[in-house]
C-alpha cells in the first residue's frame, strides 16, 4: 500500500514538473527577457552531471566500504537521489515562476510538497526498511525501478529547461 502511494507521489511530481516545463517553454522570450538566465542555465547543466557521479560514489561505497544489505542500501540512495533530484529542479522552476509572477506558481509550490515528504520521511534508512520491509525484495525493485526512470525522465525536462534559459548570446 505504502509503495504504492509512493509510486504515484512520484508520478504526481513528475507530472507537475512536466506541465510547469511546457508552461516555461512558453514564455522562454520573457524569461530571457525579463530574467539573467546564465547562471541559471549553467545550474540546469550542472544539474545534468550531478546524478551519475552521486550514484558512481554511492556504488564505490557501498561495494567496498558497506558490504551489508546492498540491494537496501542502493535501492535507498536511488530512490532518495530521484526525490532531491526533484525537488531541486522544482525550487529552480519555483524561483523562476516566482520572479515572473506565474499563475502556475501553486503547482510547482505543491509538486516540492510531494517531493520533500519523501525525502524527509526516508532520509533515515532505518525509516525506510521500516516503512517498506513489509513489501519485500518486490517493493524495494518497484522503488528502485521509480528511482532510476525519475533520473532517467529527468534529463529531457533538464535539457529543456537549459534550452528555456540559455540566452542567444
């Protein structure tokens, strides 16, 4: 049950980040306009490079320094990278919308919401085999399957939005 009200927490958020992204794509000539958006888009681009080297680190050491519950411990670290990973696109989009005071300032607002439960709820991994051991090796494969597609449809949605915010200069 838990699992599942995750899998669709993150299918929410995606979808929200999804429809702020279209709406930014919109009005990319004010933005640019209106906004410095260099720095933003080298932070979009940075963004793009952050999550395989987090999970090449992760995988160095957990294979040569926490031997013990593997599947666990990446499975965690996937599935709380997705949600940061998230929630840092969404408080760029927030601050972007806020600055050209967007009506769709609400939905990127509620998609961090649902992005940061998560996060604060399982950054403890002890919270985490808690609240899912009960689903087995099944639930852990499903959040780490939900995981790897949110970093995996993240990158469109961050070369989007770097080509929303790179200027023509």
């Amino acid at each position: 049950m838990l699992t599942g009200i995750f899998l669709v927490d993150g299918l929410l958020i995606l979808g929200l980040l999804w429809i702020v992204v279209r709406f930014l794509k919109k009005y990319r000539e004010y933005i640019t306009s209106t906004l410095a958006t260099g720095g933003l888009s080298k932070f979009a681009r940075l963004l793009m490079a952050a999550p395989p080297l987090v999970i090449v680190i992760v995988a160095i050491i957990f294979t040569l320094v926490l031997r013990n519950y593997l599947f666990l411990r990446f499975t965690h670290a996937i599935f709380l990278l997705a949600m940061w990973l998230l929630a840092t696109i969404l408080g760029l989009v927030f601050l972007i919308l806020m600055s050209i005071r967007s009506p769709y300032l609400f939905i990127a607002f509620l998609a961090i919401l649902c992005a940061f439960i998560p996060i604060l709820s399982f950054t403890s991994i002890t919270n985490f085999q808690a609240a899912f051991a009960s689903t087995g090796t099944t639930g852990y494969l499903l959040l780490l399957i939900e995981g790897a597609a949110i970093i995996a449809l993240c990158y469109p949605l961050l070369f989007h939005l770097h080509q929303i915010l790179k200027t023509s200069s």
